[in-house]
C-alpha cells in the first residue's frame, strides 16, 4: 500500500470511530471495580478532567492538514522516519492534550504500569507530574534514593544528567530516571526558597515500596504510616493495627494515620481502608453511608462505595496527618473520614488530584490510561484542584534547640522551676518535674518530625475530652 491511501485509511477509520462509549464498555465489565485513583492500576486508576465541549467535525481540509502533515515529515524531516513511529506519536500527542494525568502506554510504559502496582521497580522512587513544562514532584517515596537524597514534594526537575526536561516527553524523562541498580543520575532541581539550582546525584536502586510501617508512639498511642495505596495494602494496615492492640493490652487509646507524601493508588484499597474505621451501623445513612462516588460522562464512570464494615478502633480518636504531596487516594481517605467527623485532619492542604484514569486496554500490548471521572468526598465536595484542607494546619517546622537554653524551650513554655534561683517546692523531686516535662521521646519528636510531635499531642487532649465525656454521661 502506498503512503497516501494508507494515511487515508488511517483518517477514515479516525472519523469513524465516533462515541467511546462501545469499546469502554466491552474493555471496563461492570462486575470489575471501575475506577482507581493515581495512575497505578492494570484496570483502572485515579487530574483534571476535560471540560465538556461541543463535537466538532472533521472536514476535508482537516484531514489533508493531518495527512500532509506526516507526508511533509516522511519526505523532508532529516532523519527517516517509519510509519509505526509516526503513528505511535500521534496517539501519544492526540492523549497528551487532554490533561497532565491522561497517557499513552507503549509496550514499554505498560510494562511499567504492571511493575508499579506490585511495589517493586528500578529507579530513584518518585511520583511526578507534568507542570509548566517541566516536572514536578509530588512525592518522594519512602526510604528511596529520592527521599534519602532530601527530594521533597513541590521540587521541579528541570534536567536530568544535564539534558532538559523540557525537551522530553513523560515517558522518555521518566525512562531516562530509570536504570540499573547501582548506576547514577543527576537531576537539576528547583526549589521554592532557593535562589539556585539544587543539583543531586543520585545512585538507583531496586525500589521496593513498604505500604505499610507501624509503631507504638508511647504506652496508649499507635502510629500507622501508608506510603501508597496498593492491593494488600487494607489488610497489612488491619494487621499492623491489630499487633499495636497486642503490644498495649488489646486496646489502643487512639491512632495516628499519616499520609504524608502519599502519591495514591488502587481505589479499592483506599475505601477499604476508611471502611476499617467507619461502623456503618452507626450511620444513621448520613451522605448515603457513602465512602466515596465519582461522576462521569459516561454510565460506565459512575462509581458508589458504601460503608459495610465495622470501626477496628471501637471509636477511639484517630488524627491523620496530610501535607501537599497526599494525593488521590490518600485524599479520598481523609476527605471521608473528614466528613464523617471520625479522624480529625492535620497538617497543611492536599496535593488536590481528585479525578480519575481508566486504563483501557488498545490490543495486548498498548492502552489508554485516559482521565474519565471527578471524585467526590462523602458530602459532596470535589477535591480536583482544591485538595483536603485540614482541620488544624501545623506547617513542617524544623525545631532548633538552642545549647544554652532547656531542650524544651523551644517545644513548650518556660516553667518557674526551670528560672535560675527560683524557691523550692515542698515536693520539687525528679518525678514531680517528670510529670511537667514533655518525655525524652516528645523531645526526640519534636526535633525529627515536628508535625508528628503536635498530632500526638492533639491526639492526647483528644482521648482525655472523650474519657470526660464517658465520665460526665455516666
């Protein structure tokens, strides 16, 4: 077939295809679970969805621009060019148009797609974004080259080993961030507050993602980190919980959930996860006893999750920790308990990427991972752009300790005992001043993780209001 009939062909079956509404359906069964939330799904993920416009159609003079175009290519471009890639680019440009979380995937990006959903690729372990034509981080994963190297969410990469991100396209930047265990890449890197580039070299490892981490935070309180919303991920966080009530007497006086620089993930975790800590008896069908819906143009993208399961905390306080790398699915968890009034929110504004990518098989080798729902918490608020805000803001601080000075004053008011000379009490003792005194442990926090050291302690006034609370009822 000569080029010319062979584009025509091509233009043709284009205008042919009309309304995706047919392959969605016969690609997306109504018996899998629709949607996703942040890009890592072999069957749906998780962008701001493109408005509604009117149908345009396609004339004559629109598909000689489009086919004169790829001939004017063949004949002059420098290099040769072979139709495969030709047709491969136009695909890739046609989806990259729609928005930054919409994507062709190549042989190669939907191999990289399967290896992510199962928590383990090479690389630098990075969640980025397309922005201003560079890329930005939403997060750096957890215990990564990335976070390891200090990365932080909000970083713009501009180059990588010196060649500009600009020039590239998503795929081709992210490959080139990829590579073998061992090996090195520099990446240039912008940063709010820096008056110049930040360089980092970075040596690549085998990424292995730990979804879940846990740990006791003193006698009474647990603390569950989520770094990324994966297949197992509600069962390993039900587990680690259970293990903390073993460690404390089968109870837990409350629990700290951060999602901190949490990128996202498959949406059936993320409902399961709030589904461990709603009592959906309790209810009363307020919001529909929904957990999360999505709208969409088509039936297909409509999705409901509803509350079916029992609190695994029995009603105890719960604080979650949020800051501008907590996206997606980890908005839809605390949006939903936010709503519900079950966890209360702390630290600073979510990422605010509440839509949804549906990942549309092309043949055995290709698809679509195209943008096709907005989500929407519990009572109705879209968190596309806007993000969760959190009920007590408490910025990422860095506590400076001053050698001269008590370790604590920098962490809490200066106490009389503490004043050069001050008179003795009649039972000024060690464990008097303990008793005023933040613990060795709360100093170590507050030094480490600031915004950890106040959810602990909202967490502890918390649980003392609801032990007034049963106190004053009974």
């Amino acid at each position: 077939m000569t080029m010319r009939p062979f584009l025509l062909a091509i233009c043709v079956s284009i205008i042919s295809l009309g309304t995706p509404s047919a392959t969605f359906a016969a690609q997306a069964p109504a018996s899998a679970p629709p949607l996703t939330s942040s890009g890592l799904s072999a069957a749906t993920t998780d962008s701001k969805a493109p408005t509604d416009s009117k149908s345009q159609n396609v004339n004559d003079d629109d598909v000689n621009r489009f086919t004169n175009t790829i001939v004017l290519i063949k004949d002059f471009y420098v290099q040769p060019v072979g139709d495969k890639s030709l047709l491969d680019d136009a695909i890739r440009g046609m989806v990259s148009g729609l928005d930054p979380h919409s994507e062709y995937l190549d042989t190669e990006a939907y191999k990289t797609l399967m290896m992510t959903t199962s928590g383990q690729f090479g690389g630098v372990g990075i969640e980025v974004t397309p922005e201003y034509g560079i890329l930005k981080i939403i997060t750096p994963i957890d215990d990564t080259p990335a976070a390891k190297a200090g990365l932080k969410a909000g970083d713009y990469i501009v180059a990588i080993d010196g060649k500009l991100v600009s020039e590239m396209s998503l795929q081709d930047a992210v490959d080139q961030m990829r590579g073998k265990p061992g090996s090195q890449v520099t990446m240039t890197i912008l940063r709010k507050g820096e008056k110049q580039p930040l360089i980092f070299k970075l040596t690549r490892e085998e990424i292995h993602i730990a979804s879940v981490k846990s740990k006791m935070l003193d006698d009474n309180f647990g603390y569950v980190r989520i770094t990324q919303f994966q297949e197992p991920t509600a069962k390993l966080m039900r587990d680690a919980i259970m293990n903390l009530k073993a460690q404390n007497h089968g109870t837990l006086n409350g629990l700290i959930l951060d999602l901190r620089n949490n990128p996202g993930g498959l949406l059936e975790s993320a409902v399961q996860v709030v589904n461990s800590f709603l009592n959906s008896k309790k209810l009363d069908n307020k919001f529909n006893d929904r957990i999360v819906y999505t709208e969409g143009r088509l039936p297909e993208a409509q999705y409901s999750a509803k509350a079916t399961g029992a609190d695994i905390l029995n009603g105890a306080p719960i604080v979650i920790l949020i800051n501008g790398g907590s996206a997606s699915a980890s908005e839809i968890v605390a949006g939903a308990l936010q709503d519900y009034h079950r966890a209360l929110i702390v630290g600073t504004t979510s990422f605010g990427k509440g839509s949804v990518q549906t990942v549309i098989p092309l043949d055995k080798l290709h698809a679509l991972k195209l943008t096709t729902a907005l989500y929407h918490t519990p009572s109705g608020r879209v968190i596309q752009n806007v993000g969760i805000v959190p009920d007590v803001r408490i910025d990422d601080l860095k506590v400076v300790q001053n050698k001269t000075d008590d370790d604590l004053a920098m962490v809490e008011p200066i106490k009389e005992y503490q004043l050069r000379n001050h008179l003795q009490g009649s039972s000024t003792t060690a464990a008097a001043n303990s008793a005023t005194l933040l613990d060795q442990n709360d100093i170590l926090m507050a030094g480490n993780d600031f915004q950890l050291f106040e959810a602990l302690k909202i967490l502890r006034t918390m649980y003392t209001l609801d032990e007034q609370n049963m106190v004053t009822k009974k």
